[in-house]
C-alpha cells in the first residue's frame, strides 16, 4: 500500500477569501503535523493577482521554525537543496511542478 506523504490543497481556485484560505492552511498544517503521516504539503495559490501567494509565504515567515523549509514554487527544481532532500523524504517520484519555476504554488515541508 502506498502512503501519500504530501497532501496538495488549493486555496486558490476554491474562492475563499484572504482569512478563509489562511485559517484552512494553518488548519491543514496542524492536521497534518498531528497525524504524522503528512511530511510536506503543496499549497496551490493561483496565479491571479499575487495577493494570496504573498499572504501564504508571509504566514509562512511568521512560522518561523515550525517547518524544515518553505520552498516557493520558482525556486522549486533540481537546484535547490531542501526541495531534493523534501521530495527525497517524501519518497516522490513525480511532481508536475518540479524545475517548472511555478509562482502559483508553495510547498511546506514539516518536520
């Protein structure tokens, strides 16, 4: 049986509203961290006009700490050593975003 080590939610193409999104990501995390199963999550924001992205990454920093890394989807490729080792501890083997420089998604490594 295979376990799914990275949850995807998108919080982009769901019209939720600013506070909505966040309250559902940082619902998610804690989630996530409780079961344990859970080792990164994909957070999609959509490409609109950047203001959720930015609010995702400034939750994010706000975090500081509670996750390994936080990987932007432009920095998400081969080049960057915490995106290797997040898809290496999360057994992936195929991701359509990876080396594609996608703005519109965040993904959250936890510990």
């Amino acid at each position: 049986m295979l376990v799914e080590k990275l949850k995807i939610i998108d919080i982009g193409h769901s019209n939720y509203n600013l506070e909505q999104a966040i309250s559902l990501l940082e619902t998610t995390v804690s989630q996530s961290v409780f079961e344990g199963r859970i080792k990164a999550i994909k957070v999609i924001t959509g490409h609109g006009s950047g203001r959720l992205r930015e609010s995702v990454r400034a939750w994010c920093r706000e975090q500081e700490g509670r996750f390994q890394a936080v990987i932007h989807g432009e920095d998400y490729s081969l080049f960057n050593k915490d995106a290797a080792d997040m898809r290496a501890d999360c057994e992936l083997t195929s991701d359509r975003d990876f080396g594609r420089g996608n703005r519109a998604v965040t993904y959250i490594w936890l510990w």
